[in-house]
C-alpha cells in the first residue's frame, strides 16, 4: 500500500506541474495610436518648419549686419 500512496501523489504532483500554464511574455511597451495623432504630428510637422524658418532669418540677420557695417561678404 505504501508504494500505491507514493505512486499516487507522485502523479499528482507531476501532473499538476505538467499542465500549468507556461509564465505570460512580459507586456511590450506599444504606442496607442488615437484620435489626435494626425493633428500631433501636424503640430510637430509645424514645429520643425518653424525652428528652420528662425534659423534662416537669424542667418539673414546676420548677414545684414555684417553688410551694414562694411565687411565683406564671401
């Protein structure tokens, strides 16, 4: 009877730990995609365009000055 107790729990064991399921994949950080993105990325779009423009007359500016004053352009 021993050997029957043993075998018994044994199985148990074993098949409880067979059948469990495996561990879940960790969560995956993923960008939601809403409503707002067209207009979001519209913004940063204008963004960008402005940073440029604002480069562009500081370098004009620049170069105004620089004729003011006398000094020749290259």
């Amino acid at each position: 009877m021993g050997y029957v107790k043993c075998w018994t729990i044994a199985l148990s064991v074993l098949f409880t730990t067979s059948c469990s399921a495996p561990p879940p994949p960790p969560p995956q950080k993923t960008v939601q995609k809403t409503v707002f993105d067209p207009l979001t990325q519209s913004i940063d779009k204008a963004r960008e365009v402005q940073v440029t423009v604002d480069e562009n007359a500081a370098k004009t500016r620049k170069e105004i000055d620089a004729q003011e004053r006398g000094a020749s352009t290259p």
